[in-house]
C-alpha cells in the first residue's frame, strides 16, 4: 500500500518511521509546510535503509496535481495541521485516495468538508489516532453500558510542562458521561503519558490504563487503521467504526 | 424477585448479605448442608434488620419440594459444593424455577445435568460471578481479537497462604490462549485478590485490571445475572451471554 | 506485655481483634465510653478463644485506679477520643504505665497534657498508627531530601462516601511541603484506603504506594509501636521516632 | 566540572546528552573504542548548541597522558566495557582525577584494581548508575529492615526482547536476601523497564515502583554523583554511600 505523509513534525517523524520499517507499506513522499529538508528524503533523515522513495517535498514549491500523477498514492496520512485539508482534500478525493486524518482538533467547516469528500472516497478521522487509547474508550465505554451507576474516575499523569487537561482525558470524559472534577491531571518530571480509567464498584475496582512509550504509537495506529479501510465503500469513518466489526468477530 | 440461597459458607454469607439489603430482592430461606444454624435466620446471624424472611435449613432435615410448595422462589442462588445440583436440580427445573451457579468447578457429569435441566428453566453457570472479571475476560478477549500478536502477560497477586495459580488467571490464559508461563503468581501478606492482564504493543501499553475488596463481589454479580437473566429463554448461559447485548446497546 | 486498651469502636475492635491474636501481647481489659456490651468479654464479641481475660468495662461505671489496683497494665493503646486523655492520662502516668495514642486529632491543650506526662512515662503519638503510612511518610521525606527539586504529586484514593482530602494526604503533603493542589483525590465505590506518592524526574519515575486492606493494620501498627517503646527513656515519642534507628542498624 | 566521558554508545550518547545540557558541568572530551566519529564532537552528533569543547577522540589514535596534558579534567565518566578500566585507570588515578564507572560487570581483578586506584584518588562504581533505582534498593532494604518478616516480592517489566532477569532486579533481590523465585519476570512489547518491588503485610501493602522514561536517567546520575563526590576524600566509593548522608540531614 503507497503512502503519502502529509506533516513532518515531531508527530509526522515518527510516523514516517513506522510506516519506513513496515513492509506491507511504502512511504512515496512526504509532503510539509516548511521547505529546509527539500530535496532530501526521510530515509536520510530517519537514518533507514529502505526500498521506499520517501521524498520530501514542501508545500510552496509542489503542484499536488503533478506530483500525483507522476507518483500516486492509495493513502494520504495527514499528521499536519487542521488547514491542510484545505488545499489537499479535493485533489486526492477525486482521484479516490483514501484520506486518514490524525488532526488533534477540526473546526466546524472543516469536518463539514470531510463529510463531503467522504462521498467520493474513503474518508477517516480520529483527534488520537492510537489503538490503545481508541481502544480503551471504546472497552470504557462497554462496560459504562453494563453499569450505569458505577463511579468513575480518570486519572492522566503526563510531564510537568504540558498545559491544561490532555485532549485525550477531555475525550474520555465526553465518551462517558462525566464532569471534569472527575478528571485527575499529575503533571510530574517526564512522564510520557498514562491514562487511567478507574470504575469503582461497592466490592472490587476495575481500572483501565493506557500507558504511551512513544510517537511511534501513532504511525501503528495510522497503519492499523489504513489496513482496515481496505474494502470499505465511501464515507466517513472513525476509529470506533474501526474496532467494532472486531467484536462480532469475537470467539 | 424472590431468592433462594443454596450454601451458607463465607461466600454465601457474603451473598446473602448483598441480598438482604437489596430492595429488589428478597431472601426466602437459605439451605445448607450444616445443621448448626438452623432455626435462626440469616438476618440473625449477619445483624439485618429487614422484612425478608431469609429462615435457614439444614440439607437433612428438610425435604425441598415440601419447602417450595410453601414457600417458592423465582430463583436459586448456589454457592455451595459440586453435587448439591443432584439433588436441588431436577426439583426446581420442574417448577421453571431459574437455577444461577457459582460452583468453581464442575465434572462432566454435572455439566452434562445443567444442559438436560435447561430445556425446563433457565440455567446459568460462571465459575467466578463477579462483574468484574467477566468483564476483564470479555474485555481481554476483544483486544487479543483486535491484536492477535499482541504480547500478553498476567500478574495475579493474592495472599500468602493461597496455594496455586489462581482460578480466575488460569481462566484468563485460557480465553486468551497464553501459557502458564505467562501467569506471573505473586503471594504477599494480605492481598485479597489482583488480577492484571498487560498488552504489551510496541510503543504503548494497555493494562486491564480487576482488584477485589471483599466477597460481596460475588453477591452483587449475582444479582446482576438473576436481573439479566430475567426475560430469557429456557437454555443454559454464561456471563459472556449476559455481557454481550450490552454491546449492541452501546451508544 | 500486658495491655489496656481505651475505646471499642471500629478501630478499637480491630485493634482487639489483632492484640488477641498476638502471643507476646495479652488484652487485659478494655474501657470504653458505652456501657452496652460491659460484663461480656472482647473475646466473647469478637469470637476468639484465648486465654487474655479482655474484660469489657464502661467508663461511667469505672474507677480507673481500682482497676488498674487489681488488674495493672504494661501500656494503654488509645483508640478513643481526643477527651479520653484527660481521665486517664495522670493516673497512668503516675503509674509510669505507657500512653500509645492513635487519636487523629488533638488540640494544643491536649497536646500540652501529653507533654506534661511524658516526664512521668513513655508517651506515644500518632495521628495514623499503621507500619506502612509512617514508612511511607518516612521514605518519601528522604527521597525529598536527595532531589529537592523532584516534582512530587499525590494521588489518594477512597470509598465514594468519604468527605474531604484524607488526613493521610493531609500529612503527606505537609511533610514534603506540598500544596492541597498536589493532592488529587480519587472518590470511587468501596475502595478502602489507597496512597500514592509520585516523584517525576526527567527520566525516570518513582511511586510509593500505600493499600489499606483492613483496620486490623491499626492493631499490628499499635503493637509494632509497643515492642519498640519498650526500654524507652521517659519522653513524648511519635512514629518517626520509632523508625529512625532502624536506618542505623541498616545493613 | 570538566568530566572526560569514556564510552560513546547508547548509554554514552545519552550521558553526553545530559552533560552538555547541564551548566554547571562541561563534556571536555569523549573517549571511545570505535573510529568512526573521530575528529567530530559530540555536540555535532546531538544536535546541541553548547560551549563545552566535547571532542571525540578514538583510543588507538589517543595518548591519553597527552590528552589530559592538554585537555585535563575534574573527573572521568566510564560507561564503556570492563576492561577499559586497565587503560585509564592509572592514568587518572595518578593524576588524582575522579572515577566514576558505571559497568555493569567487574570481574574480581577489577574490583581489585578500584580498590588499589582508589589510594590515589575518589573512585566511585555503581552497576546501575540511576538515582531512582538506587534509592529504591536503599528504601527497600530500610524496610526490611523494620519488618524482617514481611512477604517481599519483585515484579520487573521490560520491552520482549530482553533476556534472562534484569541485573537491576537480580541486585534488588540480593540486597533485600530474596529468592529468585520471587522475581516476576514480564516481558511484552516495548516496556522501557518497571521495576516494583511489593510489601505484603497482613493488613496493607506497600509497593516501591520505579520506571525508566529514557537512558539519560544514567547521565542525570552520574552527575548526581559527581556532585556528591565533591569533598570526599580518596576512597572506593559506592551509591549507598551517597544516599547514607542524606539521612542525617533529613529534617
């Protein structure tokens, strides 16, 4: 499956690494905002010795037209800002690129623009696209189906410099129902992230923890993810839409 | 809904505590094979003060049909040993009285008596009844289905003197396909009972984990069967039975 | 070592339990403001068969000195309230039989009583007289001291029903000078007492975490006290006082 | 501080890292087995911007005595392989420049070798150079110390490739006089390392857990150390003898 990366950050570094080190997965180009790695490729970067092309491109100097038609993709990645889309969106959905957006957060208009490109292709977005906390709300939010009445509490310890409550703990809360008081913020020297779910029941505890070692975890999820868009028709998908065929699956 | 409770042991006293004071549920009588309390109730001897008539027999002196015809139940409740299905089963299947086990451990023979007595009531068997480890084995399940190369390993942690690997780890090796190698036993001082399935992805953790407080745990995951098992068929279920509608309702 | 023991509530029960359980220890009486179970026996209430005579008195009905006259004792264990002190303190002190209170809260009046007494006796004090929450205090104070810059956060977890911070956070932030914004309080079913201390370095992270699993911990803390006060000068002791020469003799 | 760094691999890399970005110690220069880097520094190699010279120089192309002559410092940082002590060891003793090593292995010649360099000047080793690992080992044993009889058990985490039992859990249960049989070896996706070292009493627990974010924890400790080494007079030191006065301190 080709791929093209959308966003060369921190985020989109670690991404092209996974995707680099997969071999169901090539990463055609890489395609940023700034213009001081062009002309160099992400292999160099990253330091991988690979097969892939993964040649990086800036925005202001590339016509997406032409760069498509001299070397498609199946998917598009995008780990960049919310704007992009902008520019990207329509070009690769009429040509029925898939498009998997790991954007942390749309504004209205542009998840109005998703909807409609979802109807000439494969369209997915998720604001943390990891398995392990996609799966963590959705195995959360079961068992808040089972009890309703359950206490819960989340707690999320991330490094002492991160602002605010995470995205992540807010979604948490939003998926099941609860206030921010019930949000629990340690912010403590280095701490990559951990986020704890604790249901408390009269006689036992169950806690769901969700602990990040690295980006890294993002790239497995936007591959996950590509590989499960694979047969679907048009539309618009997120990661709950993902994980629940897996359930009838289930043994 | 009107309970009678089979075993009067620390499990069923803590059993029988959650019943009594719990409105929807009122405990008939209790029967055991000790003659010790009989003639006390178990409001009595747990210090209740209710409206449930909750009066103890005694196996030997008691003869069940005579006890029903008096005073029947919706459901029975069994938290004694193995064989007390021989001789409960076949009267109250007859009277479509549901039958809900908590027996650890059955032979053939009495799996083989639950399946003939669910064509005439509704049977229901878990070895562990508790809420929270069936949901942390339907839970466990659906993320090995989702990551079947996932790494997974068990830490279970209990008390000194308890011998073994615990049941309900041995359980969850089975549901997962692991080996006992994976079950890490950890015995020290008090612990009442720990069980910590780890998925371990490459860049991220997941940790599902179930702590008891006391054995009261098992009387409201009985409850919670008895209320779900309350529109069903005749036939013979399993928690994983009762857990799954909740997922189609799943918002 | 003979003990007497002042207060027959939750705690104290608990503390009975474990004292009449210990071999080195006997309950010699226990006085109690209630007069509701006087003339039974601990023994009897608790279900215990031993040879400590444990005598159940109230306070209204009671000369102390009388009973101390025909039944002296080694030490009182304190789990009362904070006025006890005033009835009994002189009279064992004069005796120069060991005070051992848990009382969680005293004023500046009674605090100058214990002094006072202290030139009499041994006299001990602890707000939480459990082995674990001292160390605790003890161990994360030290760590405080080698990295004082270390970003430290709490997290205390108990039973839905449990109003406030706990006390035991309370202290834990005062002797590692924290601010009640450091304290995150996870209120949840019928967690019984759990705390957490979390020291984040840049690179790495250290947790001290303290279970409660019954209050029977409250008796052996007692205990654990009474052995190491026993060839005490005259003087007014706490918990750290207790654990500071075990650093010594550390190997 | 000037510090001379031996050994530029993962663990080096990380160490010059942190010395680099610390401002009151300067990375004079870095010694290694390896060519490859020669005449760069390692500034260049990490992409930091600092004032510390940091050359990297290769031992066969290296007189170390001209080195120092022209280049001396405060104090070497050893985090390359056993023998290298055989080649600096003299040199810098006699010159009376600290010894900080952090091998994870000395052979008994070795250890001798320490010993007799440390008549000339401080020579410091400790296989696992962490201060969160150390104070572990240091608080752990002080509790064993105040309870001798307490259920001890050790669970230690690591990514799946890593073999056999961590050293860090080896020392622990050393040190504490454990079974290998009470360390719980998990190994499953990409754990960095977790060690938890867990205190069963009767009535509570206590758990002393310490996690690794990242191998610049070995250069936070080294300089650590190398601060504490400041006034100690000659002598074979290890990380105990560190932490030891920290405790007289202790308010």
């Amino acid at each position: 499956m080709k791929i093209g990366l959308i966003g060369f950050g921190k985020a989109g570094k670690a991404v092209a690494n996974v995707i680099l080190q997969h071999k169901d997965f090539s990463l055609e180009w890489v395609l940023r905002k700034s213009g001081t790695l062009e002309h160099s490729t992400a292999k160099e970067v990253l330091g991988i010795s690979v097969a892939d092309p993964a040649m990086i491109y800036s925005e202001q100097n590339t016509d997406l037209e032409e760069l498509l038609s001299k070397n498609t993709v199946d998917a598009i990645i995008d780990f960049s800002t919310a704007e992009s889309i902008y520019s990207y969106g329509r070009i690769v959905s009429k040509r029925n690129i898939k498009i998997i957006s790991a954007i942390s957060h749309y504004e209205e208009n542009e998840k109005k623009l998703l909807k409609e490109l979802s109807s000439d292709t494969v369209v997915f977005w998720s604001p943390n696209i990891t398995l392990g906390v996609n799966y963590l709300l959705f195995a959360a939010s079961l068992l808040k189906n089972i009890a309703p009445n359950v206490d819960i509490e989340v707690i999320e310890e991330h490094f002492k410099a991160k602002p605010g409550i995470s995205g992540t703990a807010v979604k948490i809360a939003e998926t099941l129902d609860l206030n921010t008081s019930n949000i629990n913020s340690v912010r403590a020297g280095g701490i990559v992230g951990k986020h704890e779910v604790i249901f408390g029941f009269p006689y036992q505890t169950v806690r769901l923890v969700h602990e990040s070692i690295s980006r890294e975890a993002f790239g497995n999820g936007a591959l996950f993810v590509a590989e499960n868009l694979d047969k679907k028709k048009n539309g618009l998908y997120n990661f709950e839409d993902i994980l629940r065929p897996y359930f009838f699956n289930q043994s």
